[in-house]
C-alpha cells in the first residue's frame, strides 16, 4: 500500500511472429534479425502507476511517459 502498482498483463502461450515495421523504433527497417521469428508470450498490455500505458499493440501515452527509478540496494 502506497507503492507504485507497475505491472505486465501477458498470455505466455500465445505465439507472435516478430515485425519490425510493428515496433516503436523511428527506423521501420525489415533488416531487424528477429524480422519472421516467432515468439511465446505476447503482452497485452502495460500498466503504470495504475494507469493502462499500452494495449494491444498501441501505446496509449506520449513518448516519455514514466520514470525510471533505480533500485534500492
């Protein structure tokens, strides 16, 4: 209670096959070596302090959203 509530939702057994021109790189490239792999365990989407930041392959924030906290040790 009172910490931030960051989490992935996935499916670990639906399989994806990996595109570049579906990433968020500026560079739309199809030289990426993953380019035709296919994967297991497809995100479906992303949550940030509470608020849903991507959902089924769509960002839902402007770039920079968020903000990275190194962990305490």
């Amino acid at each position: 209670i009172g910490y931030d509530a960051d989490f992935t939702v996935i499916d670990p057994h639906k399989e994806w096959t990996f595109s570049g021109e579906d990433t968020f790189y500026p560079n739309k490239s199809r030289k990426f070596p993953e380019e035709g792999r296919t994967y297991r365990g497809y995100v479906y989407a992303t949550i940030v302090r509470g608020k849903v930041v991507y959902q089924d392959g769509r960002l839902l924030v402007p770039g920079g959203y968020g903000e990275f906290i190194l962990p305490r040790r």
